[in-house]
C-alpha cells in the first residue's frame, strides 16, 4: 500500500512576490522559505552565516583545556568511531591539533573486540602511553564509566558528540564526569542548530582554536571536505548549517589537494565533479567499509598519509572490502527477508525484531535499512549466540531512540537517535525486549504505508531547461531537502522499452495535451504491471509493450537534465506510478 501527498506549505503564505517561476515558488514554501531573506540565504549558502561557535555550550572550556596541554607539550589522544562520521571527527582533530603544535594520537575501537565508543581498553592504552588528554568525537556522550575510569588514572577528557543525551527514569540528563562536553543537543545548550553530525562539532570546536590562533582560513577550508562528507554519510538534515557545510565541503572535495582523498576518487573510478550521490553511495561506503570488516585505523591513515603508494594501496583495500561488505549485505537480507515471508512477521509485528547468529555484524545496520524500507517499519536486526550486538533502523513515525530508552534495562549497551539505533543485550532478555517494544509502539496501519509526498502538480506543458535548472539551484538534496517531486495527472504512455542488462530499467515516452517528454522509471516490467492492475488487465499491458496500446496513468517524479555527447534533454526520474481514470 502507498499513498500519495500534497506537502503541506511550511508559510502562511501563498506566494513569494519574487518573480520565481510558480512551482519553485511552492518548493521552497513547503520548506518554509518564506521571506526574500530566507530565499537568498537558501540559494545563495554563505560561510558568513555560519552560527558562532561561541554559543555552544562548554566550547570556550573545552578549547581552553586544548590550548592548556598543547603549550605544555603533553600528549593528546584523539578517541574516535568506526563510521565515516568517527573517521571524518577523528581526521579532522588529528590534522587541526597538529596544525595548533599538538602532540597528538589517535584511538579508534575495533567494532568487534570493543563495541561503539571509548571503553576502559583505551583509557589502559592511553595511560600507558602517558597521554594527559583524552577528546571523544562522535562518541562518549554515554560514556559515563569509561570516563569515570579515566578520572581514575588522572587523565582529562573532552566530550565531543552529536547523539541524543542518555536520560534517567525522571527524564533528567545523565552526563559523563568530563572536563567539559560539547554536545548541541544538552537542554542547556544555546546553539541554535542542533542536528550538526560529530565532525561538524569538531569543526565548529576547530575553528574556534583557529581563529583564536591566526590560522589561515585556506587551513579552514580544507576541513570542509570532512564535515560534507560526513555529514551526507551520517543522513544529517542538509538544512541551514548542514546546507553551508555541503556545498562548500564540495567545492574543497572537488579541488582537493588531500593524497588519499584523490587516490580514493580515482580507486572510486569516479569521473564526474563530486556530489551527494558519491558521498553518499560511493565513497562513503568505502570509507565505512574499514570499521565494519577490518580496522578504521586505516581510513583515518588514508586522510593523513602523504605517501603516495601507501594512498594507493589503501584505496584499493577499502574498495575491496566494500565489495565484500555488499555480499555479506546480500546475503543477509536474503536470509531475514525469507525468514520473515515465511513466518509472515509483517503481520504480526509492529516493530520487526530479527536474530540471525551468524551474521556479520558489521552490516546488521545496513541490512535493517533494507527491510526497513521493504517492510515499511521499524527493524532491529541482532546477530550473535549468547551476547546479541544489533542495529535498528526507524520510520518517521517512531522515535527509536526514545521508545527503546524505556527498555534499556535489558541491554548492556545503547545509543543513537530518533531513526537509528546501535545496542547489546543478553540473549535471556530478547524476549521481553521484543514483546515490550511491540507492545507499546503506538503504530498505526497506516503507519505501514509507502508515503511519498508531493511538492507541487504538474503538467507537462510546464516542464522547460529554465524550470529544471531553477530546480537544480535547490541543491545540495538529501536528507531534509529531497529533490523536489512533481505530480502528474492523466499522462499518456504511447510507448514502453525495457532496458539494463538485468531488464529493470523502464524508458517512457510520455504525452499530455500534445505536449511530450521522455521518462526513466526503475523497475521491471514485471512490477510495472504489478503497480497498474487496479487499472490495466496484464493483457492490455502487453499490448503496451508491443507498441499496440496506449493508456492512461497518474504518476510522481522528479525533473531532470540528462546529458548524453555533449547535448542536454529533460526527463522525469519516475518514483511511482497508478493508474489513471480515462481509458485510452
């Protein structure tokens, strides 16, 4: 089940007065882009309009702190996390306290052996290896004993975070015992953006040490291409600060100078200028590959190194292991997903709740994405015999974060926020844990639907190269500004071809009132039919096919400029597709 919606305009108002065509001037009212101010700031990103570091909370303290140990010379320990987020937070650390005259070394935990975060191992290390300063980056938020641990052994520590403040059954926040705790989303916190990932935290706190320093901006600027990507890789709402991250992280990406950054690229294969789609599908998961199925270390090394062969051979690396991250990702969905159409799960369960042993469980996050997608609900997917380590992954409708807050007494470990999860529990506890949380999801039916939602309708008489190239300039898309998606009402398809070499590509010559334009639709022919047989007997689709029939459907898409030796034509990327009510 699926249904379509008009989004709903974030303004009061109906129209802008700005001489914008009408359907951009609705895109960016549904975003609440609702004043001439707002309108040049959203298509104009400046980095002058970055908010001050100085509002959050405990910064000032925490780059004290800093600057304190540099100028003594004592040795800094930089504790990171395995995603590209932990490896971004932690390279941007690691070059921006080396560029400040720091002494500085980096920690990453080994997903396995350790789990997410800093842990008592790493304090042991850092004691050891006489380190006076500890600095957490996309972790320690949770980390309450850990650094207790380390305020035994007389090692300072710095919280820098992004996840969601653990609360107590009263609701009050539970902080870690540190030095200071630079987090945007602590109730005392007066940043006025709150959804920056770990390594905007980190930049923020870095560029603070610049300015303070006389750094030059160029040094600034190069870090950007460390916060875009994580950014992009850590789903963040590409909104307001995230906006200005992105699309200035691009450019630096884009002209990087950085050795294992471009030898990445080139392992990549990637020949286009740099954009979300590669960060976020291409480079990304490479990246991410080193802390799921070997050792983050070595992405952090690839950032850092100036060793040309070395950058070679650790692209190559992360690039192998990500092919094998895909097939262990295959592999499992295939094993949960019959596990679920055989016990027919999606029927009886709310909140899907998975163990599979044997399963890597560096990919358990990726492969409770894919159901979570087919299934339509949340999904947590456990691997393990005796100690289960999992992830969950969220719908809009349900606040992971909170609703498995009121279960934690049965896990060992947890964090996360509202549409993603990471925990550990016993195996003894896996039954109550699965029947309190679906007992008190509060999900509805409808919850379940595909929704997908309309910016603006359209015919096709309005789509033009100005409207596409005014709709481009919305860009950077993503995760809080999705390309914007067009609804159009009783459109002809006069003809169908398939295409791909697995035939699950689907090319469209559309018309309406005389009016044409070709269309891409990703799906095979076999759920083409699937999607229209409320209207269309699978016999008259056939027809279609064979260029004997024309019909008549309602469809959603986005427009789009492909370019093919040199030209440039529209086309709509089709999201989906109905029926429509004539008949041809």
């Amino acid at each position: 089940m699926e249904k379509w919606l008009i989004k709903k305009n974030k303004s009061n108002k109906t129209n802008l007065n700005l001489n914008l065509n009408p359907i951009v001037e609705k895109i960016l009212l549904n975003r609440g882009i609702d004043t001439e101010k707002k309108v040049e700031e959203f298509l104009n990103p400046s980095y002058e309009n970055l908010n001050t570091p100085l509002l959050m909370k405990d910064l000032i303290r925490a780059g004290n702190i800093i600057l304190n140990h540099i100028s003594k010379k004592n040795k800094i320990a930089i504790s990171g996390d395995y995603d590209v987020d932990g490896v971004m937070s932690t390279t941007i650390l690691l070059e921006g306290l080396k560029e400040l005259g720091g002494n500085v070394i980096y920690k990453i935990p080994n997903r396995y052996n350790d789990g997410y975060g800093i842990n008592n191992r790493i304090v042991d290390e850092c004691f050891d290896e006489e380190v006076k300063l500890i600095i957490t980056c996309d972790n320690g938020i949770a980390a309450k004993e850990a650094v207790d641990y380390a305020n035994s052994k007389d090692i300072q520590v710095i919280v820098t975070d992004h996840h969601e403040i653990p609360l107590d059954e009263n609701s009050n926040e539970i902080l870690p015992n540190a030095e200071a705790v630079v987090d945007p989303k602590q109730k005392n916190c007066t940043y006025p953006f709150r959804d920056l990932c770990g390594a905007g935290v980190v930049f923020k706190l870095i560029s603070y040490l610049y300015k303070l320093k006389g750094i030059n901006w160029e040094r600034e600027r190069y870090l950007l291409q460390f916060v875009a990507m994580a950014t992009v890789c850590d789903v963040m709402p590409i909104v307001e600060e995230n906006r200005i991250f992105v699309k200035y992280g691009l450019q630096a990406l884009n002209s990087s100078d950085n050795l294992g950054m471009k030898e990445l690229i080139r392992a990549c294969q990637i020949k286009d200028p740099i954009d979300v789609y590669h960060l976020g599908f291409i480079l990304g998961p490479s990246i991410n590959s080193a802390g799921r199925l070997a050792d983050a270390s070595k992405a952090v090394e690839l950032f850092t190194c100036n060793d040309f062969e070395k950058a070679k051979e650790i692209s190559k690396e992360l690039r192998e292991l990500n092919v094998k991250r895909q097939e262990l990702t295959d592999d499992g969905f295939k094993e949960l997903d019959n596990f679920i159409l055989n016990h027919e799960m999606d029927k009886k369960f709310p909140i899907l709740v998975l163990l599979s042993e044997d399963l890597n469980e560096s990919v358990a996050g990726i492969v409770a994405g894919r159901l979570k997608e087919k299934y339509k609900r949340p999904v947590i997917v456990l691997s393990g015999k005796e100690t289960l380590k999992g992830s969950g992954r969220s719908i809009e409708e349900y606040n992971m974060f909170e609703k498995i807050s009121h279960e934690k007494y049965l896990l060992e470990k947890f964090g996360g926020h509202k549409m993603a999860a990471g925990m550990s529990l016993e195996r003894e506890n896996l039954v109550e844990f699965i029947k309190n949380l679906n007992n008190n999801s509060d999900l509805k039916k409808e919850d379940f639907f595909s929704k997908y939602y309309i910016d603006a309708q359209a015919k096709i008489k309005d789509l033009n190269m100005d409207l596409a190239e005014s709709i481009n300039a919305l860009k950077p898309f993503g995760n809080g500004n999705e390309a914007p998606v067009l609804g159009f009402k009783s459109v002809i398809i006069d003809k169908i071809k398939i295409l791909g070499k697995n035939q699950n590509v689907l090319k469209l010559s559309l018309r309406q009132d005389e009016n044409n334009i070709d269309a891409i639709y990703f799906s095979d022919f076999k759920s083409f039919k699937e999607k229209l047989k409320e209207g269309y007997a699978p016999s008259i689709l056939d027809e279609l096919l064979l260029g004997k029939r024309k019909i008549f459907v309602d469809l959603i898409g986005s427009l789009d400029i492909n370019e093919f030796n040199g030209n440039k034509y529209l086309q709509v990327k089709i999201k989906s597709i109905r029926a429509g009510r004539k008949q041809c």
